[in-house]
C-alpha cells in the first residue's frame, strides 16, 4: 500500500502544474482579446500568443524536470521502502526460527519427563504388585504361625497338664509376686534418695546461712591485711595501755591483730564494710603518723565517708556499664555496697553485672526486652547487700527491696524466680534465671581451680565410657551433665535405663561435686534413604 501511495503522488503534481499554467495562459489571451480589437490589439494577441507557446514551452520543459526528478526520488523511496520489507521480513524469519528451536527444546524436555514419569509409575507399580504378593505370604504366615500357636498350647497343655486358663493364672501368681517384690524395691530406693536429697537439702541451707557472713576461704574474705613501714609502728597503734586500739576496735566494730607479721597487722571481721572503713581509717592513720584516740576518731568519721562516696560511685559505674538507667539513688548504693559481699569467692557486684549482660544478650538474640532482662540481672541478687543484717533470704530481702523502691512488677517477678521459689510470668524471668547458672556455673566463676575443675570433668567422661556398650560421652554444662552415646545394637531400651541408673550410681559413689549431675543417655536409630 505505501508503495502505490508513492507512485500515484508523484503522477499528480506534473498534471496539477499543468493546468495552472493552461489557465494562467487562457486567461492573459481573454484578457487580450477584450482589450485589443485593433489591428493593434491582433498583433498584440500575437506577440501574446507566441509569449504564452513560449511560456507553455517553458512549463513543459519544468513539468517534464519535476516529473523526472519526482520519478527518481520515487524509484528512490520505492527501493528504500522495498529493501526496509525485506529487512524486516529476514528479522521475522530470524524470530520465527528462534521460536521454532525454543519450542523443539521444550517439546525435548517434556518427553524426557514424560520418559521419566512412566519409569516411575512402572516401578510403582512393581513395587506395588511386589507389597500385594507379600502381604498375602504375611497372611500365610500369620496363619500358619496362628495353627502353629494352637498345637504348641495343645502341646503344653498335654505336657504340663493344665489348661490354658490355669496356665494364666499360675503365670499372673508368679507376675504378681515379682511385681510385689520389685515395688517394695523401689519404695526403698525412693525413701533413701528421698532421705539423701533432704540431707543434701539440709546442707545446703546449712552452708547458705554460714555463707551470708562468710565465703568459703574464711581466711581470705574475713581479714584485711594492712601494711607498715616498720615493726616500730604496732606500738603506736597499741597505744598506752591499748587505749588507741581499743578505740580503733569500739568504732569499727573490728578486732585488730597484732601478731608476729613483720611490718603488718591484720583486721578480722565477717563484715567487709566495717573492715574497709577500719582498712581506710589505719591507712591514713599511718601515713598522717598522728595516732592517738581523738585523730582516730576522726580517721574512722573521714572512712565511712570516702566508703559512702565509693560505694555511689560503683554503683553508678554498674547502672552505666549495663545501661541499666532509672533507678533510686538507695537502690545505686545498695548496688554498689554488692562488691564488698562475696557467694562461693565470687564477687556479687561483678556477678549481677555478668548475669545482666549475659541476660540482655541472650534476650536481643531471641528477640525479648533486653533492656528488661539487664535491669532484672542487674538487680536479682539486690538483697545480698543487706541480708547478714535483716532475717530472710537474699531473695524476700530483694523483692521487698524492690517493692519499697517501686520497681517494675516484670523485675520483682524476675529477681523472685532466679532461684526457683516462684513460676517466672514472663521469658526476660527464664533468662534471668539462665544467666544466673551460668555466671555461676562457668569455670573460674567460683572457688574451683580450673585444674581440678579439668580432672572432674575428665572423671565423667572415664565412668561414663567405662561402661559397655557405650560409644561417646561428653561432660557439659560446666560438668552439670554427661550425655551418653551409645551402641543402639548392643544396648536396647531397658538396658539403657539401667546403665543410666549405674552411671548416675558410680558418679555419687567415687566423686565430689556441688548441686547434681545431669546423666543422659542416648540411644539413637537412624535410617537412610534417598528419593532420586
């Protein structure tokens, strides 16, 4: 179509210009004819007519121009417009190819699944016939087998001259009398772990009330050692008649030995507070040289106070360590006074400060309230700091603590379920609680040399392996727990329910350790098959 519309635009314009000239010279010799009926105007007319053959002549020779250079620029366009067709045509045929070889690759894949599919729905249908022939040679069986039972009790039944139902009975007889047996075996056993756990129960109480005024090494968290620069210098803290000491002693409430340490005396109390007030006092004592009742008094005034200032300023630097921010300025000094208190050896004020930030650490991983969690680490073991002056555990002492300073019903619930005495309310409780076994529980924590901390972990793995049957173990949890491997073709599931029993046995028998041990058995049965 765009073809034809070239050649017939470039038919009419020569047929177009013409005509205007055709009329252009009609009308000059109208006009001239009008004008001139003379002889004159005849050879006007003439001279005009010859003017307009000329003009006539003239039009042509352009028409014929025009018509030939419209001729070429239309053999041009009509090339152009014919070689754009067939370029077009060549992409056409080029895209149809690609399409074609597209559609043979997926006509290729999908008979390959097609093959695939009907290997599969063969073996299917293999394995088919396959499980109906053994299901019915498993009725065969099972039929055979039942007549087979039959003869076997007609057989006992012959030999032993009973019959089957007397058979149950005699056989129930003997069940009942083992089972009897057995149960009083278990009552026993349960009485006496019952009447060991109530003695490790009782221990326990027994040692955390020793441990709220001393730690386990008596000698190192009971006594403060103060240097002197010479033996000279016991005299003057004596005093005439001891009436310096005797001052130093009614004011701090500590007893001050002077024995035969050279260039030092040591000053004993369960108190830490009142020995680093009488430390401080001594200190200051020594070095202003000026010993005698009225300076020691003023000594001991001028201690409590830079102890008071100390203890603000620890617990401050603990609130800012754990971003633990918001609280009492009693609640800060009773933080702060938690690095003079000690559990086990270990540090209470470091302690609340690892088991802050282990708890908020563990609460951004699970996606909880860390800030929750660190407040709560924080304060958990906040009634340490005054339980050896007010009756009742470190915990009531903590939540009534918190309950006087308003704190967050969440942390109250926290500080009171660490140790199990009530439910925790919320997951921040249960992190809480985590944290707190783990500061506890890791090696170097408390009062526990990591070699033999090494050797009792290396004595469970021994009693455990020693066992037969047994194919890995591993002592976890800080030494908590042994998890046991073992074979599952040599020991099945009531075997490892007695080796259990054993282990947990010779763990108690031939090793010391604190709280319990976890022992856990594993008998595991796999089975390995892969779909192609």
């Amino acid at each position: 179509m765009e073809v034809d519309d070239i050649f017939t635009s470039e038919m009419i314009i020569p047929s177009i210009i013409v005509a205007i000239v055709t009329a252009v010279i009609v009308a000059i010799i109208f006009l001239s004819l009008e004008k001139s009926k003379t002889k004159k105007g005849l050879s006007k007319i003439k001279n005009a007519e010859n003017e307009a053959n000329k003009i006539i002549d003239e039009a042509k020779r352009s028409a014929n121009d025009i018509s030939k250079a419209a001729e070429a620029e239309r053999k041009e366009k009509v090339i152009l417009a014919k070689e754009e067709i067939q370029k077009e045509r060549a992409d056409l045929e080029s895209e149809i190819k690609e399409r074609r070889a597209e559609l043979t690759k997926q006509e290729k894949r999908l008979l390959q699944k097609e093959e695939v599919l009907d290997k599969k729905i063969e073996k299917l249908e293999k394995k088919e016939v396959e499980l109906a022939k053994t299901e019915k040679e498993l009725e065969d069986e099972k039929v055979e087998l039942g007549k087979f039972q039959e003869k076997q009790v007609a057989e006992l039944e012959k030999i032993s001259g009973l019959s089957q139902e007397e058979a149950k009975k005699y056989l129930l007889n003997i069940l009942s009398e083992s089972l009897t047996h057995e149960s009083a075996v278990m009552i026993k056993d349960v009485e006496n772990k019952t009447k060991e756990e109530a003695t490790k129960k009782a221990k326990e109480i027994i040692t955390y009330a020793v441990q709220k005024c001393a730690a386990d090494h008596t000698s190192e968290t009971t006594v403060s050692v103060v240097p002197l620069p010479s033996d000279d210098m016991k005299g003057r803290i004596i005093g005439r008649e001891g009436r310096n000491i005797k001052t130093l002693e009614t004011l701090t409430g500590i007893d001050l030995i002077i024995d035969d340490t050279p260039e030092a005396v040591i000053l004993s109390s369960f108190d830490p507070l009142r020995r680093e007030v009488a430390r401080i006092a001594l200190e200051n004592l020594v070095n202003d040289g000026r010993i005698h009742p009225a300076r020691i008094e003023e000594m001991v005034e001028k201690a409590k106070e830079e102890l008071e200032n100390t203890i603000k300023e620890e617990g401050e630097e603990a609130s800012i360590e754990t971003g633990v921010m918001g609280l009492h300025p009693d609640v800060i000094k009773l933080i702060g006074k938690l690095k003079y208190r000690t559990s086990y050896g270990q540090n209470v004020l470091n302690h609340s400060i690892e088991v802050s930030q282990l708890a908020g650490i563990m609460a951004e991983e699970l996606g909880f309230d860390p800030k929750l969690a660190k407040r709560a680490g924080l304060l958990h073991d906040i009634g340490k700091a005054i339980d050896h002056e007010i009756e009742g555990t470190h915990v009531e002492i903590g939540v009534e603590i918190l309950k006087k300073y308003k704190e967050n019903n969440a942390v109250i619930n926290a500080v009171q379920a660490h140790h199990g005495d009530v439910e925790p309310l919320t997951l921040e409780a249960v992190l809480v609680q985590a944290a707190d076994a783990i500061s506890a529980s890791r090696p170097g924590a408390r009062r526990e040399t990591l070699e033999n901390y090494i050797k009792r972990l290396e004595k469970l793995e021994e009693i455990a392996t020693s066992f037969d049957g047994v194919d890995k173990s591993y002592a976890i949890q800080a030494g908590r727990e042994v998890r046991i491997i073992v074979k599952p073709e040599n020991v099945d599931d009531d075997k490892m329910t007695i080796m259990a029993r054993d282990i947990a046995k010779r763990i108690e028998d031939e090793m010391d350790y604190p709280g319990q041990i976890k022992v856990n058995v594993v008998r595991e049965t796999r089975a390995i098959e892969y779909a192609r």
